[in-house]
C-alpha cells in the first residue's frame, strides 16, 4: 500500500509564507489552486507526442534522464522528490533502483494521481500533502529532486536549505529551472501571470551557483541544454 497524507504540522523554524497584499491571495496558494485545477492537464503532457508538443517542451525528457541517471549512482538510494506532481519520475526513479521514494507536494489531485501510479509498487513509497517548507520530513536522502518546481517559487532560498539540510553528505540534488529566453519569456509571463493567475520565476545561470552555494552545496554542477533552461546537480559534501 502506498502510504496514506499525513495531516499538515508546522515546524518550529521554518519561514512564514510572503504575506499577501490585503485581498490577495499568497504566492503558493496562488500556485497550489493551479496545480489543483490542471493536475490531470499537467499529466497529459508526459502522453503528449505531437510534434508540436515535443519542440515545445523538451526539458520534460532532459530532466527525467538525469533524474534516472543520478539515482542509478548510488545503491537503493533514498529519494526525495520535492514537488512530485503526478508521480510521473517516481515512477523511474523506483524502476532505476530507489530504495525507498518519498514524494511531497501540496496539490492534492497530484499526489492521487501519484498515489494511483505508484501504487505497484507499494511498501518502498511514501506520499505526502503538503508544502515542502513545512513537512514532515527526516533525513538524510542521497537524492533530492526539484524538477519543474523552481519555476513558481518565490522564496527559492527557503528550499534550497531545507534541501541541503535534508541531504546526506555524498548526496545531490537534481534539478531543473527555467531561463528567460526572448521568444518563450514573455509567452509564459502572459500565459501563467496575466492569463492564469499563477506567478512564474526564471534563473540565471550566476543565480543558481549562487543560491546553491550559500545553502551549503558544493560542487554545483549547471548544463544549459538549449531552449529548456537549466539542468542542475549540486552535491553535499
Ligand atoms: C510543474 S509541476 C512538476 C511536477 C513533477 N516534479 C514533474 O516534473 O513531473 C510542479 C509541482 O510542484 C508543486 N509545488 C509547487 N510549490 C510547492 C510547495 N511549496 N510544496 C509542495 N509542492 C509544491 C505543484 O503543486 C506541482 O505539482
């Protein structure tokens, strides 16, 4: 069985949310109710073999394969993957050899399409609803998976301490980020902010050596594959 949500619990320590101007909603929960709303939608894009699609959006292969190719390093390494989604790469991480799988993310019809996906392969899996910042979560992971989930945070730092707090020494954290290209930059800005209410952040090459390496991590390894932003592996010592 695939273990059941654990109810939300704050931690001592953590970050309090950005506070919202009066009247608005806060930056998660803004990205939540998307996640919450499109879950299915999301999901259908790993179906997706339209041409079109493929161009469009290549990073989602580049960012499996590494995911794959980084748990397969280590012996039944333990995985954190932050920002699960609909456990789409829980599912190779557990094919490639995770001993033991937790997936967090705070959108529930994501983590029950993840529970339904990974259900095969029960016992080795954990599943939690929740915001990363405050779950209940222990250490150490050898693997920690951030893919697609940088682009909607507001406060990345948080995460990269947590993570780096969360890691065993020797382990690493895989992940992928947006950049900001001419064409697709303000395609997504439209789209995401203005049309869709969700607020969306890009990286910089410099950024992201620079958040990584004040959180603790070194080496902070960066591959810039083309149009798909930036794939990420930075280590613990
Ligand atoms: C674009 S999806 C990527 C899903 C998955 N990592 C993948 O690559 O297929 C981003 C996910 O991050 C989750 N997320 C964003 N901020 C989060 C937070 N603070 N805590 C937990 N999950 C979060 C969203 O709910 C969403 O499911």
């Amino acid at each position: 069985m695939v273990m059941p949500m654990r109810s939300s619990q704050a931690r001592e320590g953590l970050p309090p949310s950005p506070t919202p101007q009066p009247g608005e909603r806060s930056a998660p929960e803004r990205v939540r109710r998307r996640f919450r709303d499109r879950a299915q939608q999301f999901d259908d894009l790993y179906e997706d073999e339209r041409p079109l699609a493929r161009l469009l959006r290549p990073g989602l292969l580049r960012r499996r394969n590494l995911a794959v190719e980084t748990v397969r390093q280590y012996p039944a390494p333990r995985v954190l993957d932050v920002g699960c989604g609909s456990g789409r790469i829980g599912e190779f991480m557990l094919d490639a050899g995770a001993g033991h799988y937790v997936g967090v993310d705070f959108s529930e019809p994501m983590i029950d399409l993840a529970r339904a996906r990974l259900e095969r392969f029960a016992g080795r899996v954990e599943l939690l609803l929740e915001d990363f910042l405050r779950a209940p979560l222990e250490g150490p992971f050898e693997v920690l998976l951030a893919l697609g989930l940088f682009d909607y945070l507001p406060q990345p730092h948080h995460f990269t301490r947590r993570m780096f707090s969360l890691c065993a020494p020797g382990g690493c954290v895989v992940g992928s980020f947006p950049s900001f290209s001419p064409v697709k930059g303000p395609v997504r800005k439209v789209r995401y902010e203005w049309i869709g209410d969700c607020p969306i952040f890009n990286y910089s090459r410099r950024e992201l050596e620079l958040m990584f390496g004040a959180s603790g991590f070194a080496p902070v390894e960066i591959r810039s594959p083309g149009r798909s932003g930036y794939l990420l592996r930075a280590y613990k010592q």
